[in-house]
C-alpha cells in the first residue's frame, strides 16, 4: 500500500520533527519571571523563585520550585492541568475556553 | 431524480446536492464523534476522520465537492460544537491540508496514505502557525509534537480511505 514517496515524505517529517527538538532542548532558557494573563491582561507577573498560589476566577495556578503549573480549572478539556509544570523561558500553559495563559519568560 | 432549473438558468444537480450534504452530515458526524470520544490519549490531538471525506472526494477528482464539504462542516461543526476561536482554527487547518492535498493529488510517487500523511501535517503545521499569532512564539515548542501525530493519525485516515476506496470499487464491478 505504501509507496517509495510516502517513506521519502515520512523520513522527511522524522528529520523536522527532531531537529525542532533538538534546536527547542538547545536554544531554551531557565525563565525568570511568571507572567499569568486573563483574558489577555496581565494579573500576574512575579519572579519564578518566588513560590506561590494564584487563585484565579476558574484556574488555580501553583508556582513551586522554580515550576508553574495549573493544579486546578473548571475547563471541559482540563489540557491545562495535564501540562507538564513549566520553566523555560518562552514556555506557555494556556487555557482556551477561559481565557487563561501562563507564561514563563 | 431530475435537474433542477434555478433563476439565472444555472442547472443545479439536485442528485449531488443529495450526495454531498450526506457526505457533509456524514463528516460533522465524525467531527463529533471525535471531540467527545478520546480516542488519541495526548491532550488535544484528534484522529481527523473528517479529513477521510475530503480525501476520497479529491481521489474522484470532485475538487469542487470536497472543498464545499469541507468548508460547510467546518462552519457547521464550529457553530454547533465549538467557538470563534475554534472556527479559526478548524478554517486555518481545513483549508490548507486541503489545498496541499488538492496540488499533490496527482503525484505518482505518493500513495493515498502518503497524501493523507502530507494532509495531516500540514493541517497541524497552519494551526500551529495561527497559534503563534494569537499566544506568541512560546507555541512552536509544540512543532516536534504536532508534525508526529500529524503524519501518525494522516497515516491512519489514510489506510481508512484506502479500504473504503477498495471495497467501493469491488462494489462497483459488481
């Protein structure tokens, strides 16, 4: 069922797929600061050694060890809880259906 | 059942209405069955059934069709299970797996599978493209991730049409 072109096209993907790995591994940098947004305005934005628990409206966000993570949400999907905590500068959590983005920068 | 005549003398084929709306009730079907069935266990990432639809309306060569099949579910998916933001999302992948799909539909190098991969991909690459737009460049670290489960699940759509596609032909002959 499988062509010569479709194991070009899927080596091709493997290549891509691991060397934005690699370049994501590399190029990534401790973050500094916790920034947490509701609805695209800034309610949040503290050192990420600082350790702490912002409550929000329908998330809870836990910021612990150098880590932020979601530990609570009303959400359907709950993606953002399931997230891995995060630390690296430009990392994001984001909760779509309330409007919520943590980031790390 | 007969053509039928509209106002400015333009034929419309009441037959291929019947046959794509089904085909279109039959994708927003699928639409749903994946957004509440978890079938893929990583968050957020879908089988793309849907996209079998389109695939097997491009093998027929019915460019037409598959792009108003595909348009109308995804507006009638997003204004019945989803949000604004969804539809932006869902229009952004849609339309361009289905383009690519459309300009390579003739390769002879490619299997069905090997468009179906091609199809999947690039769906994941345009969305991730429009989360940029809306989160930032935090998004692509999610690139490695997206185009594996993309060419994954484009694989299995693609085994799926293949099938379907055999046993219509089977059909045919009979």
């Amino acid at each position: 069922m499988l062509k010569k072109g479709d194991y070009i096209v899927l080596l091709c993907i493997a290549v891509i797929s691991l060397s934005a790995l690699v370049t994501v591994n590399v190029v990534a940098k401790n973050g500094r600061t916790v920034i947490i947004k509701q609805d695209g305005k800034t309610v949040y934005s503290e050192s990420l050694s600082k350790d702490n628990v912002v409550e929000l409206e329908n998330n809870t966000v836990v910021i612990k060890d150098s880590f932020a993570y979601v530990e609570k949400a009303s959400c359907k999907n709950q993606i953002c809880v399931k997230h891995t905590p995060i630390n690296k500068s430009g990392e994001i959590i984001i909760c779509l259906p309330n409007k919520v983005t943590v980031e790390i920068k | 059942m007969s053509a039928k005549q509209g106002n400015g003398g333009n034929k419309i084929d009441a037959l291929r209405l019947c046959r794509l709306s089904l085909l279109c009730a039959l994708c927003l079907v699928f639409g749903y069955i994946e957004s509440v069935a978890v079938i893929v266990p990583i968050a957020g990432i879908k089988l793309g059934l849907a996209n079998c639809i389109a695939l097997l309306l491009v093998s027929f060569d019915d460019i037409k069709g598959a792009f108003a099949v595909n348009i109308a579910r995804i507006l009638l998916s997003a204004l019945l299970f989803g949000s604004p933001v969804s539809l932006i999302f869902s229009l952004a992948g849609g339309l361009s797996s289905l383009v690519v799909t459309c300009l390579i539909r003739k390769a002879k190098f490619l299997s069905l599978i090997g468009i179906s991969i091609v199809s999947g991909t690039v769906h994941n690459i345009f969305q991730l493209v429009v989360a940029v737009f809306a989160v930032g460049v935090g998004a692509l670290y999610y690139l490695p991730v997206l185009l594996v489960s993309g060419a994954v699940c484009g694989a299995l759509t693609g085994t799926v049409c293949t099938l379907i596609l055999k046993k219509i032909k089977t059909n045919r002959k009979k």
